[in-house]
C-alpha cells in the first residue's frame, strides 16, 4: 500500500516517514482502514467524518499507536494515513522516538555519506575552515 508523504520541509518529512514508510506500520494502516472505511480513501479527514463514523475510531488509532510503539503525536498523522492514503500536514515537535532500529540505519547511512566524500560538513566555507 501506498502512503503519499506531501510535506515540503524536509525535517518534518522525515520524521513522518521514518514512522510511516516501516512496513508492520503500513500493515497496521491498512488493517485499521479497512476496518474504519471498509478500504475506501476520501479526499479529507473532514470529508470521512461528515459522512458519518463509528465514535470508538481514536480506539483503532491508540491501538496501533500501542502496537507499532509511536508517540502519540502523531495521531493525526496516522489518522489522515488511515482515511485518506496520504499525509500533508505535521505539527514541528520538540521530540519524536525513533525506532533504535531507524536510528541505526540512519547512522549508518550517514557514516557512508561522509565516507564517500557526498558530505559538505554545515561548518565549512569556500574560503577554508572559518570556524
């Protein structure tokens, strides 16, 4: 199943995908609409609730919010996954948990940036080592 991720900054769209693009998180997603919406994506989470919704739906979202061990805060951000295939909007936090797993691919990935030599380090300038 595909979940578009359409946020311009950069720094929140990664904190969404870290959580989003994890596949037992996807499962979860697709279980939980198929539950909610009986598989059917809308155009907006206003437009899934004005056409009438079980109340106990938070339920199925704290339910994978548990399972999948997520912050809360991104309730919303799963809620619009779950009803609408796509996430737009995310609110900057102070912190996000990140899977050590994530995490430690992240590094990894990072290391292999600076190896390559695919890395400007944010303190160097054109004009030599200004710091």
């Amino acid at each position: 199943m595909k979940i578009d991720i359409e946020i311009e900054d950069t720094s929140l769209f990664t904190q969404v995908a870290l959580i989003i693009d994890r596949p037992k998180v996807r499962a979860s997603i697709t279980r939980v609409r198929e539950k909610l919406t009986s598989g059917k994506t809308y155009l907006s989470v206003k437009a899934w609730k004005d056409s009438g919704l079980n109340l106990t739906y938070q339920n199925d979202i704290v339910k994978l919010i548990v399972e999948n061990e997520i912050s809360p805060v991104l309730a919303p951000v799963l809620e619009e996954a779950i009803v609408t295939g796509k996430v737009t909007r995310f609110s900057r936090v102070l912190t996000v948990p990140i899977p050590r797993k994530d995490l430690a691919e992240l590094y990894f990935a990072y290391e292999d940036t600076i190896r390559d030599e695919d890395y400007e380090h944010p303190l160097s300038h054109p004009w030599g080592d200004i710091y």
